[in-house]
C-alpha cells in the first residue's frame, strides 16, 4: 500500500514517515497542501492519507472532498490540531475513517495507522 502525508509543517511529515511501520506501507509521498496533495493523489494513486485540516491553497476538508470523489478509493485519517468534537464529525462526515489530535505520541500514531491499514483493507482499498 501507498501512504500520502498531506501537513503544511515539514516537521509533522517527517515525524509521520519516520513513525510509519506497518509491513503494509510500502511506499510514502508527502504533499504540503491540499493542492499538491492532489496532484500527488491523481499521479500516485495511494490507498492510505493522512490529512491536515488547516493549510493554506486548499484546506484538508475541500482536498478530502475531491479525494472522496476522485472514483480512486482512500482511507484517509484526519490528523489536526482542531480537536473539537463538531470538526471531527465534519471529517468524518466527509469520508475521513478516523482523527488523530495533534500533538500525538508515536504510540498514538502507530495505533491510528494500524487502524488506518485495516479499514483499507476491510473496504477493499488495494494497491
């Protein structure tokens, strides 16, 4: 499976990659808004995001949108510091499979990305 990180803060990415261990992940792109995140998308096809919500150019919730009406299947996980109850459901409502409160532990990260594999394959999200 193919993982896109989609963070406006390098730091975040970075910190999400090195954290990434699951035998299933084979390959991760980063994109640093929600534009390049769909350019990214289009060009790659990964069956796993990870998605801010407030970046510049487009935010998470219009880049999960057009992700969810690509026709190309994802199980995205909303990663965001807004960590209000109504901005969860507002993702989830959208298509995203879970939300992660930023700052999190690895521990945290491991155990969504776990859950993240599994709702893929669960949905039938194959590469």
């Amino acid at each position: 499976m193919k993982l896109l990180v989609v963070d406006d803060s390098l730091i975040i990415r970075s910190a999400i990659e090195r954290n990434v261990r699951h035998p299933e992940i084979k390959q991760v792109f980063q994109a640093e808004n929600g534009v390049a995140a769909l350019q990214v998308f289009y060009e790659q096809h990964p069956e796993l995001v990870t998605m801010d919500l407030t970046m510049p150019h487009l935010d998470g919730i219009g880049c999960l949108q057009e992700i969810q009406n690509s026709g190309f299947p994802a199980s995205i996980l909303v990663i965001s510091a807004l960590n209000s109850h109504r901005t969860a459901m507002e993702a989830v409502a959208r298509g995203a499979c879970g939300f992660l409160v930023k700052p999190f532990t690895p521990t945290e990260l491991i155990e969504a990305m776990n859950d993240l594999v599994l709702h893929a394959q669960e949905n039938g999200v194959r590469s």
